[in-house]
C-alpha cells in the first residue's frame, strides 16, 4: 500500500489511503499510522498542541506527473554523471 501511494496523484491521496487503510489487518494499523503521519497528512493537532505538518510531504517523494512524463525522479544517474554535490562532501 505505502509503495502505491506513490502512483497516486497528491489531490486524491487522502481518499485513497483511506480505502486502504479500512482493508488493513490489525497488524499494520502501525505502520499505516506511522506514514499518514510521517509521509502523507501530518499530526492532527489536539487540545491547545498545534497541528504538525509531514516530515517528508508528497510533493517530495510522489511520482505520479513525472511518471505520465516518462521522467525520472532518480537523482542518482545525474550524481554519478557530474559527481556528488558540494554540500554532500561537507563535514
């Protein structure tokens, strides 16, 4: 499911994790709760806490234009092209 998510376009993701979720076995109710809150939507907040947004939101990882584009979202090819950026080479 969490690979999927990927594919999917970033407007239509809450009401498509949602469907997965309420298919999941107890056992993975965790690690589904730990990428809506971490990957997808963030914390919710409660009380007087504030809310908190994803450490690592969509438009970071999801793939979906790139993939009707025929592009790669893979920096790799470019490092071992040109050679690791500065910034990774700093102490």
């Amino acid at each position: 499911m969490t690979l999927s998510m990927a594919f999917v376009p970033v407007c239509d993701q809450r009401p498509v994790f949602r469907e997965h979720y309420d298919g999941l076995p107890d056992e993975m109710l965790p690690v589904a709760t730990y990428f809506e809150e971490n990957y997808l939507f963030g914390r919710r907040g409660r009380g007087e806490r504030a809310a908190v947004a994803p450490r690592f939101p969509p438009q970071f990882w999801n793939t979906y234009k790139a993939t009707l584009q025929n592009q790669h979202r893979n920096e790799m090819r470019r490092f071992r092209r040109t050679g690791l950026p500065k910034y990774a080479m700093s102490p």
